[in-house]
C-alpha cells in the first residue's frame, strides 16, 4: 500500500534525473553508476523499475537516461521533493486505496503523529463530508488529502483553521491553473457557482484545548462532470472542464501544501484577521443574497453582509435586523 | 453582562449604525467600536475577559448543582447533533450504556465537526439539549450515571 517503500532503492536515481531534466539534458549510465556506487546493470534495473511505475526515461546511445515524465499518481518522493514547507507537508505517506484519507490521519494522530503530515490517497472506499454525506471521486483523478494540526488555541477558535484552508486552496487552484476560485462562506471553494473543492474539518478537543484538528481536501481535478453522481451534476465542476485541459496532480498538490503551510504561518504569526483579510479578497458569499438552512431546519433569505470577527457570517435579515450565522448551510441567490 | 447580552448590543449598533458604544457598571467597563465594513473590529481584551468569567461561572455552576449522575459538557460554543446524519438515528439514547470512547454527539461550528466522547464509562440518563441547538462552553450536554 505504502508507495514510498517501493520508491526508495530508486530515489537517488530520480534525484540526478530530476536534477538533469531541469537543465534540459541526458545523464549517462555510467554518470549515474559512478554517482551512486553502483553497477550499470544495477542502474538499468532500477530505471526498469522506475518504467514499471510509469516514469516515462528515454534512453539514447552515447546520451544516456532522460526523465520525460512523471507518472500521473499521488507519489510521495514527487510530491515531497524540494518542497521546502516549514509545518505541513514535512511526513508525505501516499495510498492507493483507504476507507478515508481523515480515518487514516486521525489513527496517526491518535498514535501521537505531530502535525504537518499529510496523507493522500488515489481512492477513498468511504469519502465523507459533513453530517453523513458521502463525497465520492473517481479512482486516479482527484486530490484526496488530510493533513494533521495541532494549533496551540482554544476550541472556539478552531473555525479559523477553517477559513485558513479555504484561502490556501483557492490560492493554489489560481497560482495551478489561473482559474479565478472564490470561497463560499465558510471553505466550499467555487468556480463560477460550482463547487470544485470542499473541505471537511474535524476536531479532536478536550475540555481545556484542542488535541489535533484533522482537514480532510476533497478537490476535482482531472474528473469530467459526466462523472460526477447526479446530485450533484449540476454544482460541481472540475478543473479539467473549467480550464479545457488536465491539470498535474502532482504539481497541484505541492502548491497546496506550500500554500496551506504559508498560511498556516500567517495565521499563527500575523493572526486571523491577516487570513480574513485574504479570505474577504476572494469571498464569493460578501454582498450577496443568499438562503440560509439553520441547524433547525428552518430556512431564511437575507443578505450576506460582512464577516465577523471571528469568521461567522453576519446576516441582514429580510425584517433589517441582523443574525450571525456559525452553523447551518447557505446557498448563494445572486447580487 | 454575559456574551449574550454583549452580542445584542453588537446586534443593535449594527441595526442603527453605531460606530461606538461605552458602557461602565460596577466596576464593569466595556467600549465597542464599528470598522470600515460595519463589522464590530474591536475585540476588545474586555469582551474576552467576560468570555472567560461566563465559562468559569458555567464551571462553577456545575460544581455547586452536584447533579444526580456525572455530566458531559461541550467543549466549545457551537451546534449540537444528536445523529451523525439527519436521517440516522441518535449515537446514544437515554438508557443506553457508553463507554468512555464512544462517540455521544457532534458539537459544530463554522463547518468544525467535533466528536464528543462520552470520556466515562456510564448510563445515560438523561439528553440536556435538543438537535440543533446551540450551546454554550461548559453547557451539560448528557447526565451519566457512571458504572464500574
């Protein structure tokens, strides 16, 4: 299941082929057997290995090996290397199939796993969102990611972790594809009005604070709408129809974890109304009309008219009173 | 002054477009001051202050009222879930017994589920809040009868 323990006798090869790729040129057998201690045959065998996996590495007489791509799969020696986070994103485990990328984390956070880990799968038999819903992905195509934190502050303020992930996904789809994510309140992350990204955030608290919050990342990438399970048809999109083409997974979840690991950073240095201030920039809730299902099931229209201090969203209700709204879902109406 | 309270004098500034609002009561000092975007900016050290001595009074309570079985209180200030889904049945019942890892219902807030755990071994005897509802830190959820 672990990818990694198969990618390690080969690590060192890729680390030189991905050093020369980046200067554009082959590197000999024989350069590479020299570099690292071992026989030509030795280094045919792992790039046959490496071909297994499905690296593309041509191969010319007198040239040498070239690394002309990557696999498309959630692999963590791509994933990880030269990554240069800080927190999240220092322990990459990578899995073809598990129940939920949430239920793994939180079984290595119970066994003590600091934060910043993050584990990604290529299929979840049990994908969840809130309240039981499932959240269901093609095998191969999606992000599928949990990380781990454990922020040192009090359960109430655990919604700015919220917020947090939301601003870091909408940051890294825009930096990947350049396509103009915005955030609905609190971490959905649309596309026009569909929804691309969804994050489930679950808390593990005592009395006295926070033990670890786990962030489960659902986001469609290279999924086709024709895809998606008929609820849910016609609000979701992925990237792939958004932008007409696919888009590297690998490159993708790497900017992800350079951005949360950024804002992270942010939120504990600069403190959350740095994050709300980049939160409000890419809001697709602010100034809107929207209805609102409270936790009682009752519904409401009103407008969405600024965002707390402490991340609720306050509420102009149709009577000009005003409400805060920190539960319940919302639907956007328009302007 | 309790954080209800606070938050209808926030709600009333934002109904008649306040800017400021000061107030001084035994010894009690709170001012509240409107930003740019009509959202209440200061988060004054006052206002957390009393944040903090509503969740000792809740604590405090709880000591003196020396309930019949043990309680399950909530963690932090959000919604309370009976069931996993609106559509399944509750985690616990009154009558049913827990043990100390099962899971007793979800406190939510801005979209942060939070599994709370019985944390005793015990008899439900009793379901404090209805699904839905909000409640507050400290607030006893479930009455436990603790058994060995």
């Amino acid at each position: 299941m672990d990818r990694e323990r198969h990618i390690k006798p080969t690590t060192l090869i890729l680390d030189s082929l991905h050093k020369e790729r980046e200067r554009g040129g082959f590197v000999s057998g024989e350069e590479l057997a020299d570099r690292l201690g071992m026989s030509r045959a030795a280094v045919w065998q792992r790039i046959s290995e490496l071909r297994g996996m499905g690296y593309v590495i041509e191969a010319q007489p007198h040239h040498g090996y070239r690394l002309a791509n990557v696999p498309d799969r959630m692999l963590g020696y791509e994933i990880e290397r030269s990554l240069g986070t800080g927190i999240i994103g220092r322990n990459v485990i990578c899995y073809d199939a598990v129940s939920s990328t949430n239920d793994i984390a939180a079984e290595m956070a119970e066994k003590g796993e600091p934060e910043g880990c993050a584990v990604f799968a290529e299929c979840q038999r049990k994908g969840r969102g809130r309240m039981g819903r499932s959240w269901i992905a093609p095998t191969g195509k999606n992000i599928l990611m949990t990380f781990i934190l454990r922020p040192r502050m009090r359960a109430v303020n655990a919604p700015q972790v919220t917020l947090m992930s939301a601003v870091a996904c909408a940051e890294a789809i825009r930096v990947v594809t350049g396509l103009p994510a915005l955030i609905k309140w609190p971490n959905d992350i649309l596309i026009g009005d569909r929804k691309v990204c969804g994050i489930l955030v679950e808390l593990f608290s005592e009395l006295d604070g926070i033990r670890y919050i786990l962030v489960g990342v659902g986001l469609n990438v290279n999924v086709r709408r024709e895809e998606f399970p008929g609820e849910i048809v016609e609000t979701a999109t992925s990237l792939l129809d958004e932008l007409g083409q696919k888009v590297s997974r690998i490159a993708l979840a790497r900017e992800l974890l350079q951005k949360l690991d950024e804002n992270y950073s942010i939120l504990r240095e600069s403190g959350f109304s740095s994050i709300m201030d980049k939160w409000k920039e890419m809001s697709a809730t602010l100034g809107r009309s929207i209805r609102v299902t409270w936790p009682d099931g009752k519904k409401e229209i009103g407008s969405a008219y600024a965002l707390d201090a402490d991340g609720a969203l306050l509420l102009r209700r149709e009577t000009g009173f005003t409400a805060r709204i920190t539960s319940g879902d919302i639907q956007i109406l328009g302007t | 002054m309790n954080l209800k309270e606070i938050r209808e004098i926030i709600n009333l500034m934002n109904d008649y477009d306040l800017t400021e609002f000061s107030m001084e009561r035994d010894g009690f000092k709170m001012a509240l001051k409107r930003g740019p975007e009509g959202a209440i900016m200061s988060q004054s050290p006052i206002i957390e202050r009393v944040a903090e001595l509503v969740e000792k009074a809740a604590v405090e309570k709880k000591e003196e009222e020396q309930p019949r079985g043990a309680e399950i209180v909530s963690p932090m200030v959000g919604t309370f879930y009976a069931s996993p889904s609106p559509d399944s049945s509750p985690y616990v019942e009154v009558g049913q017994i827990v043990d100390t890892e099962d899971v007793v219902c979800i406190i939510e807030a801005m979209k942060v589920m939070n599994e709370i755990k019985a944390d005793i071994k015990g008899k439900i005897i009793d379901v404090l809040v209805e699904g839905g509802e909000p409640v507050e830190f400290g607030q006893p959820l479930f009455l436990i009868e603790p058994v060995e």
